[in-house]
C-alpha cells in the first residue's frame, strides 16, 4: 500500500509542476503568435479543460500525501507542509477566479480598448505575481515534503 500512496503521490506531482510549467509556456507561445482575441478564445477553453486535470492532481498530493504524513511523527516540517498545501490550494483558487475575471475583462476590452487596457495591463500584473506566487509555493512544498520523507 506504502508504494501505492508514493506512485500516486508522485504522478500527482508531475501533473501539477508539468501543468504549472505548460501554462507558463503556452502563456509566451500564445503572446508571441495569437492576436488578442485568439489568445481570449485559446485561454478561456484550455481553462476550462485543465481544471479538472488540476483538480485530480490535487487530490493525488493531498490524499496520499496526508496518509503518507499521517504515518511519521508530527513535527514542525508536518505543520509547515500542511500550510503550504492549504496556501497552494487557496492560491489556485484565487488563480482560477482571477482567470476569469481576467477573460471577461479581456473580452471588454475587445470591444472598448481605450476604456479598459489599464485595467488589464494591471490584471495581467496580478496574473503573473500570483502565477510567481502558486510557483514559489509549489517549489517550498516540494521541499518540504522531502524533508518530511528524509526525517
């Protein structure tokens, strides 16, 4: 069962840290070669495709994780990666409501650019700080759980 709760635990991570780095990628690609409305369109379906990936690759860290958790001594490192995981999640959940307001913003700003382009410059300012934020998080989480393993 212990491999079990590894191999899950694991696939969860390569989904989640694959996904967060495909999103940063595809983010540049599509600046680089979309027009706006193009981007507004690829954005708004992949968002509404990779959330169900996000979400299973969520409960794999979290469920086996918090068994695999449950099996050594409470500690400091345990307390930390709980906070780290409940920081991450709500995190995501910010990142997935701001996407959306920032879709509905972009699709405005189509059709009333000069009303509504410093709102979005500072929405994609927002984006990138809580992308740099879910990043960090994961990175500190990883981390920690080694910690965690190793102890």
């Amino acid at each position: 069962m212990h491999a079990v709760l590894i191999g899950a635990l694991v696939l969860g991570t390569a989904i989640w840290v694959g996904g967060f780095v495909m999103i940063i990628v595809l983010s540049r690609a599509s600046r680089a070669v979309l027009q706006t409305a193009d981007r507004v369109a690829l954005f708004r379906g992949f968002g509404r495709g990779y959330l169900p990936v996000a979400g299973v690759a969520m409960v794999l860290i979290v469920l086996p994780g918090g068994v695999l958790l449950g099996q050594r001594p409470w500690d400091g490192l345990a307390t930390t990666l709980v906070i780290l995981v409940a920081c991450t999640a709500a995190a995501t959940a910010v990142g997935v409501v701001q996407a959306r307001a920032m879709t509905r913003l972009r699709k405005a700003a189509l059709k009333a650019p000069d009303d509504l382009d410093r709102r979005v410059r500072r929405g994609a300012q927002r984006a990138l700080v809580l992308r740099a934020t879910i990043g960090v998080l994961t990175v500190a989480m990883y981390v920690v759980a080694i910690a965690c393993a190793v102890t």
